[in-house]
C-alpha cells in the first residue's frame, strides 16, 4: 500500500530526491565524504552551495539586484530579523501589517518590539477565513514596510494576487507557498520562507532580498540577525545548515527537471480543485475558507459531526494516509498538498474520504 504524508511541515520530500540522498549519502561524487562530513569553505560544498542558489535564481527568476540568503532560525526568527533591520535601514520607525491568521499575528507581536506596529487589515472578524477587501487597508505612505502572509498554514487562507504598496517595500512571508507557483519578485522587497514547508528540510531558512534594503541594523542587534553581514559573506558567516542547503538544492532540481514553477503552480492547482470539489460535492464534508481564498496548499476540511473526527483520522491511517489532523484552534482536518505531494495521493484521499462517507450513511 502506498503511503501519503499530508503534514503541515516538516513535510513531505520527493521521493526522487530521496532516493538521490541516500545514493548520495556515503560518498558524494567521488569524494569519500558524506555532504556533512564537509568543510562549508572547502571548494566541493563551496559548488553545492553555488549551484543550489543558482538553481533557485533560475527557478524563481530572482532579479540580479537581490540578494539570496541561506539562514538558519526558522521563519520565526524572520518574524525580529525583519524589523531589526528594515526600521534603519529605511530610518523610519513603523511598518504595516495586514492580520491574516495566526502567522502573521507571530509576526505582528514580534515586531511591536522594535517599532511602532500599524495593523492596516485584519480578518479576525470572520475567525480568519477570508483575506480583508484591499479597499479596506488602511495603509500609511510613508511605512517602513508592509508585511502580510500570502498562505496562512493553518488557517488555510491564500492570497490570489500580490498586494500593490507602491514606494514601500512589501514584505512576504511565505514560507508555505513559495515556489508553488510562478512570483514576481520584483514586486518584493523582502521574501523569507521557512524550508520544511515546500522548499526542503527543516533547519534552513531562505531569504530573498532586495540590495537597497540590506544596510544599517539597529546598533544593537545581534550578528547573526544582521542581513548586511550574511549578505557579505555568502551566507558562510558561520556554519550554514549545510546539509538541508544540499537537499532543498536537490529540491530545486527536481523542480527544473518537472518543468519549473509553471508546471508545478499547473499541478497544485489540479490537486486543490480535485480536493475542493469533493469536499463541496458532499454534504459530509465542508470547508471553512472564503471560496476566493482558498489555499492551494494546506487545505482545511470539517466533517458533519465532529465526534467522527478520531474515527475519521484512524480508518485514513489504515489507509495509509497519515497526518490529517487539523491544528488546535481550526479543529477538523487539515491536508497539505506541497509540490511533492502526487497527484495520487490526492486521489487516494478523495477516495477514501467518499468511502467513509458511505460508511456513515
Ligand atoms: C511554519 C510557518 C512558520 C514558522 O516557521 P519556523 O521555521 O518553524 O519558524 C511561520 N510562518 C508560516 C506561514 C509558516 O507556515
């Protein structure tokens, strides 16, 4: 029986690129070495490292202007990193934040730290299940940035269009939507994703920024927090997380190899529409997002009685479909579907959610 993961992160990796580690594992072209056994400045790591950001550069299309940082601190410390630099280098002390969920309510409550936080939009009114009409946001003209969260994880809500901020730099956190899809990042300032999500293992976190942010930190802020000194040495200030650099660049290959963005944005949109419809077909199941946001990655579904819930999640185990459990505060069931989840594995799951459905009638 073919097994699925649908977690929410770590999550699952592509099998291919699996399967290259492990053939990879002892001795890496020829050197002996296992990829951690390396040096990070020796000159074999030296060409993993560069070919991996030469691949997301490609990929993504990242204008030379911006630089790509390899950093480790989970997006969570991205949530302080953030406004630790950009209020001084931009030498203004407050930034925009539009409330979309729980995420982006870590990252407003972290930079109330550093500066003046003006929450422009918020969909807490609707318990978070929709994105707040743009007519609405309360933006100021001369922000340091504007921060919002383009895929709430665990709310499951998606922006469909990247918010336009005019002068004022757009931050984005995404860590559970990039590379989903094609991006224009020159519509960004600032992008940083945790890697766990769609980009690779947990422990390394990306971040893409443009030149003319990278400047003054706040005199206090620590080294590692400081964009300027990552961005001068490559990264490599420290000891990188090298061996999650070496598979999310595997990752990236296997994206290249599949077509790039655009086929992977193709597949993610033919899996979340398969999912939605079946959820929206039956009366057993529902979804609680806003139909114009739904999220093509982690995609919240509620059955009818909710006392089925532990029943539900253990027939899918002897399914073999394994982490369906929605977060705390959302109830229900949550399944992830990043680019490394097949197509298979959504069918599987329509499958047996009709299956269990018939069982209950
Ligand atoms: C998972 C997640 C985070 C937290 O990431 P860490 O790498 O665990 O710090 C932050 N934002 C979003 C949108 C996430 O999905």
């Amino acid at each position: 029986m073919t097994q699925y993961n649908f977690s929410a992160g770590p999550a699952m990796l592509p099998n291919d690129v699996l399967r290259q580690a492990q053939e990879e594992m002892l001795d890496w072209h020829g050197t002996g070495m296992s990829v951690m056994e390396m040096s990070h400045r020796g000159k074999d790591y030296q060409s993993i490292a560069k070919q991996a950001e030469a691949d997301l550069r490609e990929i993504m299309a990242i204008p030379d202007h911006y630089k790509v940082l390899f950093l480790q601190g989970g997006a969570s410390s991205q949530f302080a990193m953030v406004p630790m630099n950009l209020f001084c280098t931009r030498k203004i002390l407050h930034a925009d934040y539009i409330n979309t969920g729980i995420w982006s309510a870590k990252a407003i409550q972290e930079a109330t730290k550093y500066g003046e936080v003006n929450i422009a939009a918020s969909s807490e009114s609707s318990q978070f299940t929709t994105i707040p009409a743009y007519d609405t946001w309360q933006l100021r003209k001369n922000s340091a940035y504007v921060h919002y969260t383009p895929n709430e994880t665990i709310g499951g809500v998606e922006f469909q269009s990247i918010p336009e901020t005019g002068d004022v730099p757009l931050v984005a956190d995404m860590s559970s939507t990039i590379l989903s899809r094609p991006i224009d990042v020159s519509k960004f300032g600032l992008i940083y994703a945790g890697a766990q999500k769609n980009i690779g293992p947990a422990g390394l976190t990306l971040v893409i920024i443009r030149e003319d942010l990278i400047g003054d930190a706040m005199i206090d802020t620590p080294t590692m927090f400081n964009y300027a000194i990552h961005a001068k040495t490559n990264s490599m200030y420290n000891t990188p997380a090298t061996y999650a650099w070496y598979l999310s660049g595997l990752v990236f290959q296997w994206i290249k190899e599949k077509g790039g963005l655009t086929a992977m944005s193709t597949l993610n949109e033919t899996k979340a529409t398969k999912l939605y419809q079946a959820i929206d077909q039956s009366d057993f199941y529902s979804s609680p997002v806003d139909k114009n946001y739904r999220s093509w990655m982690n995609i919240p579904f509620h059955l009818a009685d909710k006392n089925l819930d532990p029943h539900f999640l253990e027939r899918a185990e002897q399914a073999g479909l394994f982490n369906l459990k929605g977060y705390r505060s959302v109830g229900g069931m949550r399944a992830s579907i990043y680019n490394a989840m097949p197509e298979s594995g959504v069918d599987a799951l329509i499958t047996f959610m009709q299956d269990f459905e018939k069982t209950q009638a």
